[in-house]
C-alpha cells in the first residue's frame, strides 16, 4: 500500500512557534510591572495594547470598555497607524460585531483566515479592519463580569495557537484587574475633588463677597467639578413667572442673553415647577426644549437641572450641560443638588442681608425726618403735617430723597446755632 505524501501547511496558516514557560513568565512579569507602575487608565491600556502586539506579533491590537450603563462598547486604546483620531468616537452595542458578540456571551472568538466573512463581523472604515484575515477577540472580566474586549488582529491568516490563547486569556484578566484599580482610583480622586469643591463653594458663601461673585465663583468651581461644558444659574422672578440667566461660565454672549423662561417652560422651568431635578439625555431632540437650535450651536448635548430650594420653595435651578451624551448617575444628581441648595442659602443670606441693610437705611431716614420735622415746626410755627408737606414737597422739587432735605435742615440749624 503506497503511502500518502504528507500535506504541506500553508504559510500563511503556518501556527507561530510554541511560547516557551520562561518566555510566558517574563511576558506575564512585563505585563504585571506595567500594570503596578501606574493608576492612569489611559497610559495603562496605551501601554497594554502595545505589549500585546509585541507578544502575539499582531499588526494591530484593539481594546474596548464598556460605559457605566453596561449597553455600549467604546474603544479606548489600539495599537494601528493613524488611530489616535479615533479613539473614544468608535462604539459598538453589545452583541454588534464579533467585539459585541464576545462582550454579550463572555466567550473567545479565534478566526484564522477570512474573518470578514464571518456573518458577525461587522466594518468600519475608519478602523479598515477589512484588511486583516486573522481575528482573535477576548473578554476583559472583572469580578466575572464583562468590562470590555480585547482584539488582536493579523493581516495575514494566522492560526492562534493554544499556547498564545491561553496567554492572551491570561493577559485579559490581569488587564481587567488593572482596569477595575485604575477605575477605583480615578473615583477616589473625583470624589476627593468634588468634596473639596463642594467645601470651597461652602467658603465662597460664608464669605462677605457680593452676591454676583458669589454666584459666578459657584458655576465656575461647579463646571469644572462636573465636567460640564456650560454651568448656568438661573433666578426666579416671582412677579413675572419668569427665569432668567444670573450667572454662567459660559463666554458666549447669544447663550448668556438667551431668553427669559416662564415657569413650567422647557426644562428649567418645569424643575422649578415640580421642584425636582430632570435629566436629559440629548437636549437637541428633546421635545419641549425650548433652545434646540442654541444647544446645536453651542455643542451642548446632556442636561441636569437641579432646583435651588429653600425650604420648600424653589427659587431658580443650576444646569449642568455636557459636550457628549452622558447619563447622570445618582451620585452626580446628589452633588449638584447640594451645590444648588447651598446656592440658595447664599441668595437668601444676601437678601436677609439687603432687607435688614433697607430696615436699617428706613429707620435712620424716619428719624432724620422726624428731626427735620420739629427743627421746621419750632423756627415757622407750622403743624407737623405742614412740615411733613413741606419737606416732601423740596424732596419732589428738587429730585432728592426726603433723607437728604432732612440732612440739609439739620446741618442749617446746627450752623446757626
């Protein structure tokens, strides 16, 4: 019986060498040492995605994460030419494409050859991934959930040996405990930021700077805190059922001098109206919003409105808008709350102020009168009424206050003297 020539193995499916124990060690140690060296998410996965082709001898290597709300993927970090411009605009729902399908059933997906037939695949043409034959695709877990995919892909068609997957997975998880540090880290920080925030906004109010300061340091320190592209206040003002801009860090003047609100108009006015805070996911499709066109232009797109309350009173709102969409988680809307109602502490300490400053400023005036009143009633012999007339009619005459014709009539009887 004759024997059968052995089959050549194609070139281009050629399986890479075997990865040797000592060689796996010292990628394993690499990618440890990288990973302890910094709590920077970005420069963590920068530097991964660039050990990770190193390893595999890949021609690119992409990494994905999912959002806080778990229902879209985004790439954070590749390892390609040119692809700096398209990192974070590139997303992916869970279940679209091999990177969506992976992320959705927490499973490997290894392609030797022709990965763009596979009926998950799924193009872009800004990432030209229609160029590479080999495609290998892992979930990033963390504490057993999914937090993002990590592909690798050849040019070339390329088997992916046990060896590199089993490496690659290992790579996964490390890459997924240090994602979930670099994450806690960057909590820490934020909340760390945001107390002090909220503890300058708490100085900046007890501080004796006039209310306009006070007000514009809020949305200034408020803006940066969340992130917001414009922080705005607005005031009520009760006669006319009105809202309108007090204060806003916002340099564009059509923005500033945007049109007053009626109460329970657009989205700041209902806040005021059933005094609780509404989130709004891209005001530009939002019926009901009033400035559309203006967010358009001004490259505003998420919203949280907060009502300023005291008591049980709501006398204006806080707006925080961001450049992107965003979803307001409850810790976001908790902060800015607090912002808004020590905002409203501050207004109503300057009001009481400014009511005690006018009390004031009427007794002294009384008195004033009503010295000028017996100096009038002792030098012409004329009732207190007709002095009283006749220092109102001076005041009209010549468009002083009555304080200021009182002042005048005591300082000429005390020359006299």
């Amino acid at each position: 019986m004759t024997k059968k020539p052995a089959k050549k193995v194609s070139q281009k499916t050629k399986p890479k060498e075997k990865i040797n124990p000592n060689e796996e060690l010292e990628i394993l140690r690499t990618i440890t040492e990288t990973i302890s060296s910094s709590l920077d998410l970005e420069e963590v996965l920068k530097q991964i995605v660039e050990i990770v082709v190193k390893v595999t001898k890949g021609d690119a290597c992409l990494l994905y994460l999912l959002n806080g709300d778990k229902d879209e993927l985004t790439l954070r970090a590749s390892k390609k030419r040119r692809s700096k411009n398209i990192l974070d605009k590139i997303k992916l729902k869970i279940g679209e494409g091999i990177t969506g399908w992976v992320a959705q059933k927490n499973k490997m997906v290894a392609i030797s050859k022709n990965a763009t037939q596979d009926s998950r695949f799924k193009i872009f043409n800004t990432l030209s991934e229609d160029r590479y034959e080999a495609f290998l695709s892992l979930p990033i877990v963390s504490r057993s959930n999914v937090i993002g995919v990590i592909n690798v892909q050849h040019k070339k068609a390329h088997i992916h040996s046990h060896e590199e997957i089993a490496l690659m997975t290992t790579i996964a998880g490390q890459v997924g405990s240090a994602i979930e540090n670099a994450r806690l880290y960057e909590e820490s920080t934020r909340r760390a930021a945001q107390l002090t925030t909220l503890a300058e906004v708490s100085e900046t109010i007890a501080s004796k700077r006039y209310l306009n300061e006070i007000l514009q340091l809020i949305v200034t320190m408020t803006a940066e805190m969340m992130n917001s592209k414009i922080c705005s206040i607005m005031f009520l003002d009760e006669k006319k059922g009105e809202l309108t801009i007090e204060a806003t860090q916002s340099l564009s003047k059509e923005y500033i001098k945007k049109a007053p609100l009626k109460l329970g108009e657009s989205v700041s006015g209902r806040v005021v109206l059933e005094k609780r805070p509404i989130t709004i996911l891209d005001v530009t499709k939002e019926p009901g919003y009033r400035y559309s066109q203006l967010a358009e232009k001004e490259g505003i797109v998420s919203l949280l409105s907060v009502p300023m309350m005291i008591k049980d009173k709501a006398i204006g709102v806080i707006n925080s808008y961001t450049d992107k969409k965003h979803k307001f988680n409850d810790e976001e809307i908790k902060i800015l709350q607090s912002v808004a109602n020590q905002a409203a502490v501050a207004i109503e300490n300057t009001n009481l102020m400014e009511e005690g400053l006018a009390t004031k400023e009427a007794l002294e005036t009384r008195k004033l009168v009503e010295r000028a009143k017996g100096i009038l009633m002792r030098e012409s012999n004329i009732s207190e009424d007709n002095a009283h007339k006749m220092i109102h009619k001076k005041s009209m005459d010549t468009r002083k206050t009555m304080k200021e014709i009182a002042e005048v009539i005591i300082l000429a009887y005390e020359i006299r003297k």
